[in-house]
C-alpha cells in the first residue's frame, strides 16, 4: 500500500506570504488552517505520513507586521503547476473563502521561474515597437461605449495626430450590434494609419477582445491581421490563464495590455483577497502581460500610494529571466498629475490618458498634444 | 455625424441591484457612479445625448435596507450580451474597484433569458443520471492530495460501494506528476463500475478539470470517453464563461459540478463583491452549472444561514426556461449536521460528504453507509 501512496515530490518548494487579521493565537490557527486547506483539506488522522510530511503547507515565518501577523508558508512546486489556473489554486484557492486573510506576495524559485515565459515584449520590447525610449508612454482611451464604429475611429484618428503611443478601447466596447468588433478594428486601424502617416510616429491600437476563449482567440488573430499592434484582455473575467494563452500562442505576436475589470473585488478589502502588489503586477507579469492596468492612487479608487509603489516595483524588480512589465498611471488622470506621477514612476509607465482630454478648449488633438509635452514629448 | 454617433438600442433594459455602505448622500453619489462606471465611464460633457439618454445606466430605485442602501440600476441589453464574460463586465466589471458596493441582486428580463442555455441537466437531469428520485443526493471526494491513482481508485471504490450517488475529485488533484489525471480516471471509473455492478446502485464521478481552455475541453473529452459521467470545474480558476463553454459543447453530455476555489474572494467580506446568492446561485446557473459546490454555514467559513437560504432560492426560483441546480451542503459536513440540512434545503441538495468518513471506525464503506441512511436511502 505504502509504494502506492507514496508521492514522489522534487524536495523543491515555493513559498507564498499572506497577511493574518486577529491575535497571535488566531493568527496562528488561521496560518495552520491555510497550511492544509491549500493542501491536503483534510484532519491528520486521514493522511499518510509521506503526504503528511511533503505535501502539507509548512509555516516558514510567521512575524507581526504592522496591525496584522505575517506568515510565509511553503508548498511543494508541484502544486503550484505550470499554468495560472494551477498557481492560483495554490496560493489561494480554499483560503480565498475563509476571512481575513490576504496573499501579500509569492516567492518562486527561479528554476521554477524558468518554465513561465512571462511578458513576450515587456517594456523594453514595447517601447521598441513604438520606437519611443526616453520618457513614459500615453494611451489614449476609446470611449464612450454607444459610439458607432465610425464615430471611435474619427476619435482614434484625433487622438494619433495627438501623438500618443497607444490607443485601447474602453473596456465596454466589447462586440455589440451598435458596434462590431470587427468593424471597429479595421476602420480604428485604417484611421491610425492614416495619422501615422501624417505624424511620421508610430501608435499601437489595443481592441478590447475579451470573450469565451475561443471568440477572444479569433478577435486576437482578427487585431493581428488588421495591423492592430495590440490586445487589451481583462483577466478577472477571462482568467489570468488566458492571458497566458495568448503570451505563449505561437500564432500571435501582439504586447497584451490587461484590464483591471471584475478584479476589483480581490483588492478593494485591504485585509482580503490578493495584495495589489501581486494582483496588478506579480500575478500578470507571470502571465505575460505587457502592460497592466489599474486605478491610480489619489483617484477615488481604494489602493494607496504604498500598494501602487508595490506594483510598480513588482513590475520591474529582477525576476528570473522574465521581462520588466509596464505600470500604469490611470483613472481619471489629468494633467496636473504628471509630474508627480513622473517622479513616483519614473520614465517606465504608461500614462493612460483620462476622457479629460475630449474636454480641452482647443479640441482633442491640442489636448493631447498638451499631455504628450508634459510627458516630454520632443517638438515634431 | 449625430447618424455616425446614434446608437440603435432595442429599449430593452436588465437590472442589478446593489447594496452599498455609506450615509443617504454618498451611498446616492456612489449609485450614480455605478450607473456612470458601468456604461459611458466618462464626464457627461463628451457623452452625445442620445448615449447619455439610452446607455447610461438608470437608478430605478433606492431606498435603505437595514444597515446600507439599495440602489437598483437597469442597463440595456445590448451590454449585457449573451456570454458570461459581458455579462460579469456589465453588472460590476468597474465598480468591483470601488469600496462598499456589493452586487445582491440581478434580474433579466425572460426574453433576454432565453438566449441562455443554463443547466443542461439540472437537478431532475442529473437525479435521472442516477436514478434517485426521493431524498438528498451524496457526492463523495477523493483527497487528500498525494495519493496515487491507484490509492484514489481504491478509494472512490470504497465510496460507491459504501452507496454514494457521485464522487468528485479534490480540487487539488490537478494533473500532478504523481497522479495524472488520465490515469487518475481510468482507474477511479474502473473502480466505480466495479462497485456499481456489484450495489446495483449508478454512480457518477467528477474529475477535477480545470485548466487552460484547450487542456479543459480535452480533459472533459476523456472524462466523457472514459465514462466519468461528470466533471468538476472552478469557475473562479477558469472563469464562468468556461462552465458556460463546457455546458453548450455540442459534442459533451456531463453534467458540470462547479467549485468555489478562488471565488471566496468575492463573498468573504459582507460589504463589497458578488452576494452569495449570485456568485454561487444566479451566476452558476446562468452558466450552466448543474450542481454549484460553496462552504455551507455553521463550519466555519463567513457564510451567514441567510446567505445559504438566499443560494438555495436562486438555484430554484423559476427563471425563464432555466433548469433549476442544486445547492450543497459541503465544508466538513458531519452525520450531526444531515437532520438540520434536510429541513434546510429539503430534499434538493447533495450533501458534498466531509473526510470524517475515511475516519469511521468501521471503515469508509460503512461511514458512507451510515451517512446514506440518514438522508434516505433505502436499504438493499
């Protein structure tokens, strides 16, 4: 019996940190509670003593940090798989359910590391395809969802002349009658081009292509063909494991802008869910986004000036051989946070443009000209 | 241009319902951002009149219940859509980012319904996959995770013999190198046919199928070709879109287990993310899930009676042409507790048997015989 149920493990092991609200003594429980929920889910008395002994989460640390306790627990590689949908039920799968209770950061080892491509492009391959290397970059944002197809594309057009680097949709324009998705890619593309053309500078369009897998693969090939330059894909409601699909499909070769919507609901509670740090950098940089994005701290959205310094460093910090991703300065943000964003951020971010830009008095094109002077933009 | 702008709607408008934390004043501010996040998410100022009229989403009601507000927002169809990943973006894509909004309620209206499939069995399907008509279904798991195949299939053996009506995989069985899921199911079919012809009593098994989408369908494939007779997937892992994927396949027939891991983030905290009664009853059985596996109330997970009162209604409430699903009674659910569940949740439910069996002093086959007993089962 005993050769049947012995499990052969490497002896390898990743390890995870999580946030514990309550006493030491809870803290504690609740530490050994994630040890085996992530695990084997199940009382001692049922478990071998080989699975007992290399398959259960085992507490590492366990420290007080701040208001909360922090225990670092350890699992065995293979659980934590090679694909999002694994590495997520590892770190959070059970203890998702239970309360207060927050991953605050993973630790891979980097022979672990080694079978996760990451980001295709990263920042470095980004700014290559734009040809932009010495301030951050500016998305412009297609919007409002109601538009017609024609209508986003004059706006596309507008917002190129402007100068920006990149174009997305908003996140509500998915394929709806009133504007499908195949028409708003070709006339949006034909509309870039053209003030490309103009402008002599380069700008990559990111339509929205989230859908069922096999619908989001056929908008990507669709963008690709179209000379799109980009895909903006939400994980929250496509999976983190989608955007790793399309990183590593042979077939498509566009940077991957990820989109916070439905992911909200794993950061707003700073003592659940998962950490912004991992969330909006660690968890899609696995994954190979390009650029991630997220609500700014100081827009209304509940993420502090500490999480957003958290992505931005989770986005650039050495890691294996994965490519640096881009953070984000976004929602709702103006000129007037340039500056700043630019000292908190460095050149490394991609600003992305508030519709604050349709409301400039000389129009979208001078609005945008504005906001790309202040990026640092050259004369042209 | 207003022809190039105007938006052709069809007038039809779905609704959500929020609670929302805050006094009268912001919890009103806060309902007129979702109405705003939802749709145009843009300053009136650039929204042409006919979008600001028609997409704009529309507070219908709002009034105090208990502790918070309640604000029910209608939204056209049109960005409902007819998939879960539009869906999920329409009701709380943005606003999941915003603190103190919970989403508690969805209506559609029946003839928006009925462009969604839902349970392809539900619950009378799946008793007439079994051949149990008039008492609580039990669905037995095979964990902890590190036994081999072999031992697991020794194990689902004991289960059916014991007289379950399903067993399911632990979430944790993935496709590991000590116990790969084609063998996994191989072996465990093998076992619980060998128990059936000898009980006389069907049993269905679920194994654990999440994974990217293509290694998903292919697992579903082999569960199917093998004769699992089910499968178990994590909606949170692979999004609800892939439940929906796997119950409109033209080319599967088993009935879909669905599995909270990673969901919990959304319902642990009272005050933000999905209500219990939509994450894990309208959600589900919109996508089609035939049976929706949560942590019952009372064992130690932050889920309220009302809460599991409020699943076990959405699982049944007519709606539209959808099948109803069944709500479980899972989360370390002991003999003590069968009594209480039945006249909880009557006889629809499968009660999802806790590894306390594997500690039965008599052995697993007569825990699982004494726990069929206390919820009906006839002698044989």
């Amino acid at each position: 019996m005993m050769d049947e149920t012995m499990l052969s493990l490497s002896g390898v092991r990743f390890s995870v940190r999580y946030a514990i609200v309550g006493s030491e003594c809870e803290a504690q429980a609740a530490a050994r509670l994630v040890a085996i929920d992530q695990t084997v889910e199940a009382p001692d008395e049922i478990i071998p003593a080989a699975i007992c002994e290399h398959m259960l989460g085992r507490i590492e640390e366990f420290e007080k940090q701040g208001a909360r306790y922090q225990a670092t627990i350890s699992f065995p590689v293979e659980l934590l798989g090679t694909d999002c949908v694994a590495l997520l039920l590892s770190i959070f799968g059970i203890s998702s359910l239970r309360a207060g209770i927050q991953v605050i950061e993973m630790t891979i080892p980097e022979r672990v590391l080694a079978v996760w491509q990451g980001p295709r492009f990263g920042s470095p391959g980004l700014r290559e395809r734009i040809g932009v290397f010495d301030r951050p970059l500016v998305c412009g944002v297609l919007k409002p969802v109601g538009l017609s197809a024609t209508a986003l594309a004059n706006l596309a057009y507008q917002l190129a002349v402007g100068g920006v680097d990149l174009i997305k949709d908003d996140q509500a324009l998915v394929d709806q009658a009133f504007c499908r998705f195949e028409e708003r890619v070709t006339r949006c593309v034909e509309a870039i081009g053209r003030a490309a053309r103009e402008t002599g500078h380069r700008c990559l369009y990111a339509p929205h292509i989230s859908a069922g897998w096999d619908t989001m693969r056929r908008r990507a090939v669709c963008a690709q063909s179209a000379g799109a330059g980009a895909v903006l894909v939400c994980p929250g409601l496509c999976s983190f494991e989608a955007v790793r699909s399309l990183a590593v499909d042979p077939d498509l070769r566009l940077p991957i802008l990820g989109h916070p919507a439905l992911l909200g609901t794993y950061s707003v509670t700073a003592t659940a869910g998962i950490a912004p740090s991992v969330l909006f950098g660690q968890l899609p940089r696995l994954a190979g986004a390009d650029v991630m994005i997220y609500p700014n701290y100081g827009v209304g959205f509940p993420i502090e000036r500490d999480d957003c310094a958290g992505i931005r460093d989770a986005c650039r910090r050495p890691w294996g051989d994965l490519k640096p991703m881009f953070p984000t300065a976004a929602g709702r943000m103006g000129m007037d946070r340039v500056e700043e964003m630019r000292s908190f951020y460095g050149q490394d971010v991609v600003f992305i443009l508030g519709s604050s830009v349709q409301r400039h008095p000389q129009g979208i094109r001078a609005g945008c000209r504005a906001f790309m002077k202040a990026v640092g933009q050259k004369d042209r």
